[in-house]
C-alpha cells in the first residue's frame, strides 16, 4: 500500500470519526449526489516528495500537501449555517499539531476554510487542511 494511499484513509478515518452526519466520499468514488441534501468530497492535492532525515535514523519522505473536504448542499441558499456549522466541526478537530496515526503518521500543519460558492447547481464550501507525514523509505 503506498503512502499516499495510507495518508488519504488516515483523513477519511478522522473525518468519519467525526460523524458528520452526512455521506462522505473519495474523488472518483461511484457517487450520484442527492437531489435535496448535504454530502462531502475529499480529495488529496500533494505537493512533491522530497527526501530527508529524521534525526539520525533511517532515511525518510517527506509528504506534504493538502486535504481538501469539500462541502456540498443541493438546495442553493438554503442551508449554508449547516455547512458552516461541519466546516466549523472539521476545523475544531483537525488543528495545527494534531497526528492522526490510524494507517500513516499525518501531521496537521494548519486548516482553513474557503468563501462559499454556487458550483455546479450546487453550494459548495471548501475546508483545507495543510499536512505533513514523513515515511521511510
């Protein structure tokens, strides 16, 4: 199983432990959003791997990027606050130096979240968390 792969299910596993109270998929999951309802998105944007240390150990990668939950409401101006309400939930528990370890080690660098917006039919609103996870090689 790659990093990437591990890094992506350790962020699905921490935002499914939230119980967010709506679907969550991957990108390219096989997914038909619903005609009145919320759903979220997660989809991993890294940045090149670079090679370093880890104190005097074994040589190790740095993995940095970003993770990014986008948050989807089918009724346009209708429940923005509850959106807001999960971004706010998110961004509590996924905070600058937080580790999740479920299937890799992953780092919390910073989280924010984005000015909402019409996209496709739909309201969409974007919380992204910045991380880090260093694996050996």
């Amino acid at each position: 199983m790659s990093s990437f792969y591990k890094i992506l299910h350790t962020f699905a596993k921490a935002v499914d432990d939230l119980s967010l109270g709506i679907t969550v998929v991957q990108d390219n999951d096989n997914f038909t959003p619903p005609d009145d309802g919320q759903w979220a998105v997660l989809s991993m944007i890294p940045l090149p791997v670079v090679s370093g240390m880890k104190g005097a150990t074994v040589s190790m990668d740095v993995n940095e990027g970003i993770m990014q939950i986008s948050l989807f409401d089918s009724v346009v101006g209708g429940m923005a606050k509850t959106l807001l309400d999960i971004a706010d939930t998110i961004a509590a528990t996924l905070t600058h130096g937080t580790t999740f370890t479920d299937f890799e080690d992953v780092i919390i660098q910073s989280t924010s979240i984005n000015q909402g917006r019409i996209v496709g039919g739909f309201w969409q609103l974007d919380v992204s968390v910045t991380y880090t996870s260093y694996v050996d090689r």
